[in-house]
C-alpha cells in the first residue's frame, strides 16, 4: 500500500507543528567573591537559570577543592568526616557561613570556600 505524498508530507508537517522545540539560552555565570558563589549555590533550581547556577557552584567548587588538595600533596588543609557529607549538604553549609558575616562575602570565590572547608572540616579534630 502505497501512502499518497500529500498526505506523508500533510502529517510530518502537523507532527513537526505540535513538537514544542526548546532552544538552549547561553548564559554567562561568573562568582569572583564568596558572596557572589554563594548566590549561585543557593540558587532554587527551578526557577529560571536556578539549575545552571547550582551546576555552575558545584562545578567551580570540585574543582576549586582538586586543586586546593592536590597542591597541599600530603599535608591536607581539611579532611572529610566518614561518612563523607554531600557536595549539596556541604555547599548548603558553605551558603550559611557566608550569609552569617558580611566579612565571609568579601573573600575572593575560592579563598572564602577554601576558608570554609578549614573551619568546618579541621584535620585531627
């Protein structure tokens, strides 16, 4: 059975109609201070952008911390309890210590998280 072109071309024209295409937004994030991060980290995801600014907080803060740690090489700047918190819970910490003194929202982005990680998480305590 043969389908009449028109008919073909009539249906992959509704169905290309009724599809809802959804076009990526560049969006330009930038954190330079503690306070600027923490914006990004308390982001709700979902309101509009909410998901790329938590991404964009976790993102700069795994790769703040892998170069804070692997700079240190054996003498560790902060160490982790067992179990291990969450990225979320920790940067959820993070956002309370910057929100808690003005002083903390003036630190530079990674020198406010490093900071943080010493207070919050002291090697041999």
């Amino acid at each position: 059975m043969r389908i009449p072109l028109g008919f073909a071309a009539a249906a992959l024209a509704s169905v290309l109609a009724s599809s809802t295409v959804h076009a990526q937004r560049a969006t330009a994030l930038h954190a330079s201070t503690a306070g600027q991060l923490a914006e990004l980290c308390a982001a709700n995801p979902r309101q509009e952008l909410g998901d790329a600014r938590v991404n964009y907080c976790h993102g700069f803060a795994q790769g703040a911390l892998d170069v804070i740690l692997h700079d240190a090489g054996d003498k560790k700047p902060f160490c982790f309890p067992t179990p291990t918190p969450t990225r979320t819970a920790t940067l959820a910490e993070f956002v309370r210590w910057v929100q808690a003194d003005p002083a903390h929202a003036r630190f530079s982005a990674a020198g406010g998280l490093y900071r943080f990680m010493q207070a919050r998480y002291p090697c041999g305590k």
